[in-house]
C-alpha cells in the first residue's frame, strides 16, 4: 500500500483545501461511537477549512472541534475522527491541519 503525505499547512488564504491524499483501503476503522464515551476521548481544534476529496474523509471549517477516534491510520500523517456534536460527519484528515487541545 502506498503511503500518503500529510498535506503542507496552508496558508493563511481563504478558501483554503485539502487534496493530497493518495489512493488506499477504502472505508474506516471503527463504526460511529456513541455521544457519551466522546468526553472521554481526546480533542482537537481545525486550524484551516478543511475540503474532502474522498468519501472517508472529513471536510471541516476552519475552528470546529474534531473529536480524535484514531490517532493512527494507514497514513501516519492522518488521523480519523468526528465533528464534535455531529457524529454522522466523520472521517479521515491531516494532523497537520488541526492543534491538539
């Protein structure tokens, strides 16, 4: 399996995207978590907008809080988490577009 860079922080233009993601296994590691084990779980701030390519990925704006389900991913640049509040949006992103909290 081919490994995928993290995307480069982008600058701070607006309309910013991510789209540097290299083709590897579909789908995602774990099924949706339910609300009351997400406080347990580690957070982190988006950084930049956020614009997915691929059906796995998690598309967020820019200060929307991403709660973490795997910080370790085929990618390890990437990690895998949830929109904080909103389950249904989930999915894969670069570590390098978000702060840990």
């Amino acid at each position: 399996m081919k490994k995928r860079a993290a995307p480069p922080p982008p600058s701070l233009a607006s309309g910013t995207v991510c789209h540097t993601r290299t083709p590897s296994d579909p789908g995602l590691s774990q099924s949706p978590s339910s609300a009351r084990h997400d406080s347990l779980k580690p957070r982190c701030k988006a950084l930049y907008d956020c614009e997915a390519d691929r059906e796995d990925e998690l598309s967020f704006s820019e200060g929307e809080i991403i709660v973490i389900i795997s910080e370790t991913t085929d990618d390890e640049e990437w990690m895998e988490g949830m929109i904080e509040g909103e389950p249904q949006r989930r999915g894969v992103f670069p570590a390098s577009f978000v702060h840990m909290l």
